[in-house]
C-alpha cells in the first residue's frame, strides 16, 4: 500500500488517529494570510465549498490543521500554487450543457452575426474546454475570424494548459457526444489530431483568444463586449461577490449585449436583476437592457 506523503515545507509527522477539522475562524485568518501574501481574494468564496477544498488539502498534504498549513504556504510560494488547484477548481468538459450551447447557436449566434466584428469575454475559463468550445461553434457559425475572445482564469496553471489545448484522449468520447448534442455541424475530430494518448486541437482555434489572468474578486473590467460567459463560477461566490462579478459583466458588455450562466446561476435576487432582460431562463441565457 502506498503511503502518503506530505507536500515540502508541511509537517510531516500526523498520527494516524488525527483527523483534520476547519473552524470558521481559521479558514477566515487562511483566506485574509492568502490575500495579505499573494493578492489572490479568496475571502467572499461560498464557505462550505471553501471547507470542503481546505479539508482535501489536509488529507493530501498531509497536514494536521489550518495554521500550519497557513504557515507554511506563506513561507513558501510554490506550496501556495499547489493549493490554488484546491481553491479554484480547475475542473470542465467541452460543450458542458449541450443544450445551453445549442440555445446559444439558436438564439444569440443570428444577433452576432449582425456584428461586422465581436469581442467576447469568457471569465472563469480554467483549463480551457469551454473556450475551445465557443471557439469551434464560432467557426461553424463563420464568425471566428471576425471575433477576439478573452479567456480569463486566476489559475496561471490552468490558464497555461488552457493556451495548449491539449485534453486526455479518454474524455474525447464524452466531448464528442457533448459536440453532436450542441448542434455540432461536422465530425467533432475534423477538430484535433490524437497524440500519445491526447487530442491536441487545431492551434487556429486559438488564434483570436487572448489567455489572461483576471481576478472576479479584485480585478476590473477590461474590455467592452458583445458576449459574457461565466459558467459554474459563482455558485462557488457569496452574494456580495455575485453582485460584484455580475457588475463587472454588467459594465463589460455593450448595448443589449448577451450573458451566459451556467445552469444553477442565476440574475434573480441580485443587485442587477433590473438590468438584464431573460432570453432562455432554463439556459441561463440573459440580455441586458440599456437604462438610463
């Protein structure tokens, strides 16, 4: 049986009847070390997601509270990078909700076409699939080459796999059913070649993305837009930092611009409900409405 093995520069000796625990009060003090340090705002993150992270972290790291773990990723920065794969959750799938791309195909897709040039904010994009999603229904839809889309993440390892494009040849299947159920025009392998047990996909699918770090929590808008996707992004947020987020892809999109959510987000009960007209609720499909 293997054993496992603290990260360096974290206790190493936890018995074994030990078993990790996180107070309110330490993972506050960790989140407000974390900022101080390294500028990254984890502070207004849904708590129990929160916990839930931090406790994995415990057992991987094999470390026995909170404090030390705090110490130790203030002393050194490279244990700081492995626990930001635990607080931001770098985890997706292409054409994730088929039908919410299918929804976009129908219904956003014959609007941006009116468009003789498009800019596109896709924030949250962790390693990259939906950006090669959009990117290849944009392509189907000839709308690619007239198009810059920004790919934002806080994760610079996930934004560095994200600017590869290269995924695990055992998910390719599952992408592929995704693809066909989103409306996919072609054979979604017209798209990649298979390599040494992955699909590396078409390197001009990337050429109109720009890969940039930007933070929901601190960072501000950068560009106008005429589309916001941020799926699966704030259900990890409380609500002041929803209303902040939504603000930023408010402020960001232009004259009756569009915004996607992912399928357990919503506009209700924010502070820019007024704001936004609905498009396709089930498809957290969104319009914003120009007020005076």
């Amino acid at each position: 049986m293997s054993k496992k093995v603290g990260a360096p520069g974290l206790p190493q000796s936890v018995p074994p009847h030990a078993k990790a625990s996180v107070s309110e009060t330490d993972l506050r003090a960790l989140m407000e070390a974390i900022y101080l340090k390294y500028s990254y705002d984890f502070r207004d993150y849904s708590g129990a997601s929160q916990k839930r992270r931090i406790l994995q972290a415990l057992a991987d790291f094999a470390c026995p509270t909170v404090p030390a773990l705090q110490a130790a990723v203030l002393k050194d920065a490279t244990l700081f990078t492995q626990l930001l794969q635990y607080l931001t959750i770098p985890v997706s799938e292409m054409f994730r909700d088929p039908a919410f791309f299918l929804a976009l195909r129908q219904q956003v897709v014959p609007v941006l076409q009116t468009y003789a040039s498009l800019k596109i904010w896709i924030a949250g994009c962790s390693t990259g699939e939906e950006v090669y999603s959009l990117a290849i229904l944009l392509r189907e839809e000839g709308l690619l080459e007239r198009s810059l889309i920004y790919a934002t993440d806080i994760n610079p390892q996930s934004l560095d796999k994200a600017r590869q494009g290269i995924f695990p040849l055992t998910s390719i299947q599952n992408h592929t059913i995704n693809y066909q159920k989103a409306g996919g025009k072609r054979a979604f392998s017209d798209y990649y070649i298979a390599a040494y047990q992955a699909a590396v996909f078409d390197q001009s699918l990337r050429e109109n993305v720009t890969f940039a770090d930007h933070s929901l929590a601190t960072d501000s808008v950068f560009s106008e837009t005429q589309l916001v996707l941020c799926r699966n992004v704030l259900i990890y947020f409380n609500r002041p930092l929803q209303d902040r987020a939504l603000g930023l892809f408010h402020d960001s999109l232009s004259h009756r611009g569009f915004l996607g959510l992912g399928s357990k987000e919503s506009i209700e009960f924010s502070g820019y409900t007024r704001h936004f007209e609905v498009l396709n609720k089930p498809m957290r499909l969104f319009r914003k409405i120009q007020r005076a």
